[in-house]
C-alpha cells in the first residue's frame, strides 16, 4: 500500500526531472548565458532614454523581449545551422547533430520566443509594436546572409543593435539621433568580434562554400577591420555622452571599454587563434556590463 501512495509523488518527481532535462538541452542550445552581450545594452537604451530609472513596467516587458528575442535568434539559428554544424568538428557536439534535441523541438521553442516578443511589444507601446515585425525578419533570417554575402557579420550586427534602439523606443517612442547612435555602437561592436570568432572557421567556410570576411579578405584583413569596427564604436559612445550631456563617470566607462578593447584585440594573432573563446566570451561580456553600470552610475 505504501508504494501505491507514493505512485503520484514519483510520477511528479520523473515529470519534474524529464522537463529539467529537456530544459537544461535548450538552455545549452541557445548558449543562454551569452544574453550579456544583448541584455545590458537593451537596458541601456532603457535608462538612457529615462534619464535614470524608467518604472517597473517598461523594465518587465524590455526583459522579456530580449529573453524572447534572444531564445527565437539563438533556435532559428541552430535549426538553419544544423547541418553545417554537423559538418563543423567545432559545432558538432552541439545538441541537435548531437541527436539530443529535433529541429521541430528547437523551432518550436524559438516560435514561442516570437509569441513573447510580440506580447511584450504589444504591452509597451504602438510603435514598438508597429516595429516588431522588422525584429521578427531579422532575428529569424540573419543566420541565411553568410549563404550569401560576407557582409552578415553587419546583418549579425544590425540584428543586436535592435535590443538598445528596442529599450530606448519602450520609454520614449520616437526615433532620435541619440538612440541611433547607441544602436549603431551596439551594432559595430558585434559586427567587429563577430568577424574576430569567425577567424576560427575560416578553412571550414571556404570549404563549404561560405561567405565571412575571414574567408574572403583573410585573418589579417579581417582583425584590421575588427579593430576599425571597435575605434567607431568608442566614437559613437563618445557623442553619445556629448549628445545627452552625460557626466564623467560615463566616460569612465567608455574608458575602461577601450582598455577592454585593446586587451582583446592584444589576445589574438593571425598566428594564433588559440584565445579567441576568452577574447569573445570573456572580454566581451565584460564590456556590456561595464558600460551599462558606469551608466547607471551617472544617474545616481
């Protein structure tokens, strides 16, 4: 009798631990903790436009469309890539040529990314709303441009710059040169370490007839205009805080970025890519989160 009773309580545990696995699988899929790189800056555009704290509404909704927008990026992305990740000795433990996930599982999952972005665009405000579908085209057909043109390192670009223009039009619904010029930072600064990790699938590309400036111009080449690409997005920050008035704990944190920057950049050789993962992952991430509280910082 006692294991009769204890039947529902097991059934629950299995179903609890069956969806933390299938959970757990997507979380890895979507690389969920890589949303620092989007997630500051889409704050960022929110304080900014506030000039400081914008209320627990707007918060709420910047949040979960980023998380909805990120999740929708990151499973179309893998559901398009998944046979050349198969192919790729770099990306094929990911889960879906592993045999862990189905790409009907994984665009399920980023399907019900779009549904949040657009209930959350809903809740803000009509122009967000109006815009929506622009982010939806971008977050769901970036990943085909590198089919065809070694420019998708500038449609990747483009495609994250949304998330500061995305929280700044949640406050103040109108286009501004001020929220262009914070998107267009966000959006170099991707454009520019994109190409940096793209440097690793550099033979890989040419082999399957994919295009990257790396596999177009060369390593060199495409460190060189890294580099350019990161010197304009520490020019667009510096008029950024000329064009708001920002205080001198802003500058601060564009200063610490540049040593940032240069740090990464010193990280990688054309002769050795070896640190190419601490330059993006860790660097980076730093980045987006220095700037974002040396912000916030000057509003206090």
């Amino acid at each position: 009798m006692a294991n009769t009773r204890n039947l529902p309580h097991l059934a629950i545990s299995g179903m609890v631990r069956h969806v933390w696995r299938e959970a757990s699988k997507h979380r890895r899929n979507i690389v969920l903790e890589h949303t620092i790189f989007a997630l500051p800056f889409a704050y960022l555009g929110l304080f900014l436009a506030a000039r400081g704290w914008p209320g627990w509404w707007p918060f709420l909704w910047v949040t979960l469309a980023m998380v909805g927008a990120r999740t929708a990026a990151m499973s179309f992305n893998r559901a398009i890539d998944a046979r050349l990740d198969a192919a790729n000795p770099r990306t094929a433990s990911r889960p879906i040529p592993a045999g862990l996930l189905t790409r009907r599982d994984v665009l399920g999952l980023g399907w019900a990314g779009i549904a949040l972005l657009l209930l959350a665009a809903w809740q803000l405000n009509p122009l967000c709303l109006a815009l929506s579908p622009l982010a939806v085209i971008a977050l769901t057909g970036y990943s085909y441009t590198k089919r065809f043109s070694w420019m998708c390192h500038f449609v990747l670009g483009g495609t994250d710059a949304m998330a500061p223009a995305g929280g700044w039009l949640a406050v103040q619904p109108q286009l501004t040169g001020a929220m262009l010029l914070l998107a267009f930072a966000v959006g170099i600064w991707i454009a520019g370490f994109d190409m940096i990790y793209a440097c690793q699938d550099i033979d890989f590309d040419r082999a399957q007839g994919l295009y990257s400036i790396p596999a177009r111009f060369g390593i060199v080449v495409a460190l060189r205009l890294s580099a350019l690409c990161h010197i304009a997005m520490i020019l667009a920050l510096l008029g950024l805080g000329w064009l708001l008035g920002l205080g001198w704990l802003y500058y601060t944190g564009v200063g610490v970025t540049v040593g940032l920057l240069i740090y990464e950049h010193r990280l990688i050789q054309p002769q050795d890519l070896s640190r190419i993962q601490v330059a993006f992952f860790t660097v980076n991430s730093f980045v987006a989160t220095v700037l974002l509280l040396f912000t916030l910082a000057n509003f206090m």
